[in-house]
C-alpha cells in the first residue's frame, strides 16, 4: 500500500498538470453576441478553445472600454478591428494580429417607394452616428453613384440597428444603413434592399487585437487564440447548419434570424484569417485623418501577421 501512495501522488501530479495549463482569457466584442463575432461564439461552443488548451470568457464592451482593458491588460484580446487600428494610431501599445471578415454585411434599406440609389439625392440616410462605419460606408456607396454624399445627402444620426430600423417604420428617414437579420425584416415589410456594403469596398470588420506586451511576453497563447479562432471562421463559411445553431443558442436568435443572418454574411467570413490589404489600408487611412495626421501609416505600425503566417503554414494554408 505505501509503495502505491507515490505512484498515486504522480497519477494526480499529472493530471494537476494538465489543469494549470489551461489559461483562462478573455475577449470583447461590442454590442451584442451576433453575427460579426460569431467565430468567438464557435471557437466557445464548438471547443476550438479547448483544445488550444483556453478557457475562453467572452464579454460585451463598448469600443473605448475595450482599448482601455486591453492597454491596462483586464481582457487578453478584442474583436474590434477599427478600434485597433484607430489606438493603433494612436500611439497606444496594441496591434491587430488576423482577420475573420474581410468586409461588411451592412445594406442600405430602403423605404418602398425609393428602387434605386441613384434615387436618394435630396433623401435622409440614417446612419449609426456621424463617422461611424455605417457613415463611411453609407458615404462610399453613395459616392460611386455619382452623388455627391456632402451636398446631395442628408444624413441623420439614429443609434443601434433596431433605432434605425424603427426610424425608417416611422418615416423619421428614407434609407437605413443597417445588418442583417433587419435586412430580412425589412424586405418581409416590402423595403428594398439597395446595396450591399461587400459588393463596393472591403472595410474589414472582426479580427483580432491584442497588446504589445501579450505579444512580447505570451506569444504562444496568442497563437493558440489564433489557430482556435481560424478553426471557427473555417467552420463557419463551411457548416450553415450547425453555425446557424450556435448563433441561436450563443446570440438568444431566433432560427430565421439566425439563417438570414448567416445568408447575408458568409460571404465574408474569412477561410485563411488574412485582411484585404485595400480594406487595411482604407481603415488606416480613415483613422489617419481622424486623428488629424499627415504622415503616412505602415502596415506594422498597426498589425503583426507573423504568428497569424505560423498557423496558416501549420495548417497547410500556407507554403512553408
């Protein structure tokens, strides 16, 4: 018997092992649990973070909340790609380390009667808030119908999706930009779709951020973050069903919701977990002005795709 306690004591020694090398961490998103972030909501309930060996708490936080927690270390990664790259630019510690979509699922809806963008001159346009990305998309869109958004566009400042969707029902507005699923709600009640942000201009929406210092002293967490991330955004472009499941349970989505919001948004789920470079550059040249800076931004300035390049080519996305 006492020759068994010291095996015994190595058997739990082992397996104590095992538990202390799962590393707890913790990732925003802002807003809601939704389509955009769903790839952190598959890596969870999937077990892609499991078995990178982390134990994954994902949190909702406004944009500015978000920078802040992940300078001062009380979260380890955001989704929010712009807000990366703004405090990027702004001189803060953080950089954006992979993409998990390349562009953005807003539309422009529509009330009836309007059929056309080339409709909207002289039109109010209801967006998140004056520069926000439904704003700047709103502003490229119309731009390449040959409007001049600044002179022939009345933009009005309306809040969340669902404020600006009760705006258009209320005629407070002619056009919405807006995500899905209100695209879907909005077609059922016979508005019209106008255009899709994706078919215009790549504007990189969630990926991934991290700090300098993460990056500097716990790279190989912040490579598993990755590789388990990458494995959900996979999973999602390939798996409707059970992707659409997951958003039901993760989001509190109803099931046609969920379907149409997957519908209108694979497209741009990201397979290899690389930014369009034009999207890249659009976002840090609007940050660039934003910030009032005249001089030019290097991409390493904002963002290291080193250990992102490290799971790809360990994944057979990329040559060795």
């Amino acid at each position: 018997m006492a020759k068994a306690i010291p095996a015994l004591l190595l058997v739990l020694l082992f397996f104590a092992g095992d538990v202390i090398a799962v590393e707890k961490i913790r990732i925003s998103v802002a807003g809601s649990y939704n389509m955009i972030f769903l790839t952190a909501g598959v890596a969870q309930k999937k077990g892609f973070f499991k078995d990178q060996d982390l134990d994954a708490e994902i949190v909702v936080m406004r944009p500015p909340t978000s920078i802040a927690a992940l300078s001062s270390g009380d979260i380890d990664y955001t989704m929010l790609t712009g807000s990366v790259i703004r405090a990027a630019i702004r001189g803060l510690p953080v950089r954006l380390v992979a993409g998990f979509m390349a562009s953005s699922p807003h539309v422009l809806l529509a009330r009836p009667e309007i059929k056309s963008v080339k409709e909207l001159k002289g039109k109010k346009v209801g967006v998140d808030s004056f520069g926000a990305a439904t704003h700047v998309l709103a502003r490229i869109i119309i731009g390449r119908y040959g409007l001049d958004p600044d002179k022939e566009i009345q933009f009005v400042s309306l809040g969340t999706d669902s404020a600006r969707f009760a705006a258009l029902q209320q005629g407070l507005t002619d056009v919405v930009v807006t995500s899905p699923p209100w695209d879907f709600e909005g077609k059922k009640m016979g508005y019209n779709v106008l255009a899709r942000a994706y078919d215009f201009v790549n504007f990189p929406l969630s990926g991934l951020g991290v700090s300098i210092k993460k990056l500097q002293e716990n790279p190989g967490q912040a490579k598993r973050a990755v590789k388990a991330l990458l494995r959900a955004s996979r999973f999602i472009s390939e798996n409707r069903e059970e992707s659409a499941r997951v958003l039901m349970e993760w989001g509190k989505v109803e099931a046609q919701h969920a379907y149409a919001s997957y519908d209108s948004t694979v497209k741009v789920v990201s397979k290899d977990g690389n930014i369009p470079m034009d999207g890249l550059k659009l976002l840090i040249d609007l940050a660039r002005k934003d910030a009032k800076i005249t001089r030019e931004i290097s991409i390493g300035e904002v963002a290291d795709f080193s250990i992102l390049y490290e799971v790809q080519r360990e994944l057979g996305l990329r040559s060795p």
